[in-house]
C-alpha cells in the first residue's frame, strides 16, 4: 500500500496522507462485499429502512463537520459544501422508503399464475469523482443498498475525506462494516479491478467520457451492468423575449458555480442576435460581481480549481491571444485560482466552443432563430444538461422536446433534484440516477410462472 497527500486547492497544504489500496487489498474488499451480500439482502426491508434512516440522521448531525472536511479537501464554497452534505441526508432519507416499496406485479396468463419479483445485483462498485465528492456518492450507495446490494466505493484520490468520514457514520448507524466499504485508491488499481472482478455485479461510473468508454468497454467483456454519468458541454439558450436582465445575472452561477468543474455547466450561451449587445451588456457586471475567495468565507461565490495540473489544462483554453470580451477577479498567491472567464466573438468549431473546459471560462454565441438554437444546441457529443430562456411557454416546450439533453431547465439553471431522475444523452452517460427509477439500476426483474 502507497499513499497519497491531499492537497487544500486554496493553499497548496498537504492536509493529510490517506492510505491507497493494493489490488490485494482491492480483492478482499470485494470478497468481503460477496460475502456479506446474502445476509444484507435477507434483511427484512422495515429493517434496511430503519438502518437507512439511522444513516442519514448520522448524516444530519455530521453536516456542518462534513461541509468543513469539503471546504479543506475539495476547495467548495461552505454554502456549496453545507448543501452537498445535506444531500447525501436527503438522498438517503429519499431511499430509506424504498425496501419496503420494491414491488413487483401479477400478470395475467393462461394456464396459471404469473408475478415478478426485483432481485438486487449483489456487489456494486460505485466510483466517484472529484467535482463532487459527497453527492455522487450517495446517489450511487444510498438506492444501492437500499435494493438489497452490498457497496464498494472508490473515492477520487484528490478528494477522499468525506467518503471516509461517511463510512464511518454508516457503521455508527449500524449498517455492517462489510455491506458499505470506502476504498481509497488509483482507478487503475481500484477502480479498474470493479470493472474485472467476476464478483462485482454492477459498475457505477462518474467521470470523463474518456475513461467511460473504457469502463464500458470492460464491463462488456462480462456482460457487467454499469451505469455512467459522463461529461457535458451544455448550452443557456437566451431567446430575446426572455426576461434579459434575469437570465443575464442568472448565467455566472449556470457555469461557474464550483469553478466550472460541473459536468452540467452551461459554458455554451447562446443568445438569440437581436438580444446579443443588450445580453453581454447586461453579463459584463454580473460575471464582475462573482466573489471569488477563500472557501470558509460565507460570503464566497466561488473557490479554486482542484490542483495545479487542473488550472494548467483550463488556462490552455484562453491563451494570451483569445477573445476575451470581459473577466472576473481571484485572488493571487497560493492556490489553484482562475478567474470567471467570457469569451466573445467565438466559432462554434473552436475548442472552447465544442471541448469539455471543466473550468471557469465560458463561450458565448450568436443565433438568429428558434431552429438555429437547437441546431447549434445539438452540435455537441454530449448532451447532459442546459437551460433556456423564454416568455413563450409554446416555444419553452418545443425547444425542450427538440435538445438533445437529460436535464432541461426553463428560466432557471436547475439540473439535480434528487427525487427526480438524473443522466444524459449520447456521450454524457448511460442510464439514469436519483428520482423512483433509479432502483431499476440496481435490481433484476426475476419472471415467476406457476402452473395451475
């Protein structure tokens, strides 16, 4: 075993030096979960209800120190990281309803009886980025375990107090130390051996459409379920009739809420031309006004990015040459800052326009009708998340309808609510998480025929 320093992204501090694990340690962490499945899928659900709730008050009561862990690991603003922890609480109250409501149906044949049944997978291997360490986490565990399977999870190397500390506020709340495990380690050790062991049933991937790819591919070769929730490039579609001065002083916090680092950042704007000089008018003070600061301080809109490398790869998409139309401030000195970034007049094939930035820098774009904003909302591999702008409740619906999206917000940036589904289109995902449906993920439809 090797280990690992964790880095404050506001300081550039080693805050500690966490433990990475071996493939044979990987191994007996699996076999563990294998082993602990058939007891944890014969709990009565009442009881795997009451365990659940158990969970989510430890959760509750550990938010404030949750949050704090998350400010010092992954550089969240305190308001990001209290809601963050609140969510794994929520998603876990969410799902707590859910053993006792797995139902399956009697259906009409000749000749007999027949009724189905939602078996759990067995072990399910939940790998988690470093974006957003405590959410992810929990819509990968929480329907998990409430479906009857035992978990394994891989947090982020750059990111993995919290999944630490809410390991052990499962096992305060009395889940068996064997049905949930937090495995810190690198992908290609952990999280690679998810994707080979034989005993791991279903693979829960949220990363890079790169690396999901690779997962997938990995998975086929056993005919492994798997779930992926990969990258995004989302559009702010802003028709003129839309109310122009809320959409502008909505748009910072559509792409630069967590610096950027937000698969469902809308860092396409397309603004509809007869509106684009009033728009980038209205924008200019809004993207000024983002407080960007130390993530403890309450009055922070936005803290640093995650690492050095991080910064260098989202600086390569504004070179001393690129068209910045205006920017926001940070903070100089130790840290990983980068400024909110606009960029105009941009081509819809230059690289900031089409790639995954990951970062604090946005690209906006002229349009000239409803059928060019979605043709230009479409031009994309990816299609998680984006939000449109309009008065017209007709056109709201038909640009819905026509972008290619998992996630569509009207007037609003919304894309996560946890009793609601969650995925994407094309590259940016497969299946869905949160909302009723996500026990699909982790359950088996098992038919029954009984002869008369």
């Amino acid at each position: 075993m090797t280990a690992y320093d964790v880095i404050n992204p506001a300081t550039g501090e080693v805050v500690r030096s966490v433990p990475l694990a071996s493939p044979e340690e990987t191994d007996a962490a699996i076999d563990r979960a294998a082993r602990a499945w058939p007891a944890w899928r014969e709990v009565a659900p009442a009881d795997r209800a009451r365990l659940l709730r158990r969970f989510a008050d430890a959760v509750d009561g550990a938010v404030e120190e949750l949050a704090a862990l998350e400010v010092l690991n992954a550089g969240h603003t305190i308001g990001n990281a209290r809601w963050e922890a609140g969510n794994v609480r929520d998603v876990l109250h969410y799902y707590s309803a859910a053993p006792e409501r797995l139902f399956g149906r009697q259906i009409p044949v000749p000749g007999g009886w027949d009724v189905t049944f939602r078996e759990p997978v067995g072990v399910v291997g939940v790998i988690v980025p470093w974006n957003f360490p405590m959410p992810i986490a929990g819509w990968g565990f929480a329907p998990a375990l409430a479906a009857g399977n035992t978990v394994v999870l891989k947090p982020a190397e750059l990111t993995p107090l919290t999944a630490l500390r809410l390991a052990e506020l499962a096992r305060e709340a009395g889940i068996p130390e064997d049905v949930f495990q937090v495995l810190p380690g690198a992908g290609d050790v952990v999280g690679w051996r998810f994707v080979t062991h034989p005993a791991v049933r279903k693979v829960v991937f949220t990363g890079s459409t790169r690396v999901g790819r690779r997962v997938m591919a990995g998975c086929a070769e056993q005919v492994k379920r798997v779930t992926l929730e990969l990258g995004g490039k989302s559009a702010n579609i802003v028709f003129a009739d839309a109310d122009l001065e809320r959409a502008a002083a909505t748009a910072p916090y559509g792409v630069f809420d967590n610096a950027g680092q937000d698969c469902c950042a809308r860092s396409r704007i397309l603004v509809q031309a007869s509106a684009y000089d009033r728009f980038m008018e209205l924008l200019e003070p809004a993207v000024k006004g983002v407080v960007v600061g130390e993530p403890g301080d309450e009055a922070t809109e936005m803290g640093p990015l995650i690492s050095a490398a991080h910064r260098e790869k989202v600086a390569s998409y504004v070179p001393p040459d690129a068209p910045v139309a205006f920017r926001g401030a940070a903070p100089d000195g130790p840290g990983f800052w980068f400024p909110p970034t606009v960029l105009a007049p941009v081509a819809p094939t230059d690289p900031v326009a089409v790639e995954e930035v990951f970062g604090p820098v946005v690209a906006v774009l002229p349009f000239t009708d409803e059928e060019d904003a979605v043709r230009l909302a479409n031009d994309s591999a990816f299609g998680l998340s984006g939000s449109i702008w309009t008065r017209d409740v007709g056109r709201a619906l038909r640009v819905s309808r026509a972008v290619e999206a998992g996630n569509l917000s009207v007037n609003s940036h919304s894309s996560v609510r946890y009793w609601t589904p969650f995925g994407g289109f094309k590259q940016s995902g497969l299946g869905r998480e949160l909302g009723p449906d996500a026990l699909d993920a982790f359950t088996e439809t098992k038919n029954v025929f009984i002869a008369h």
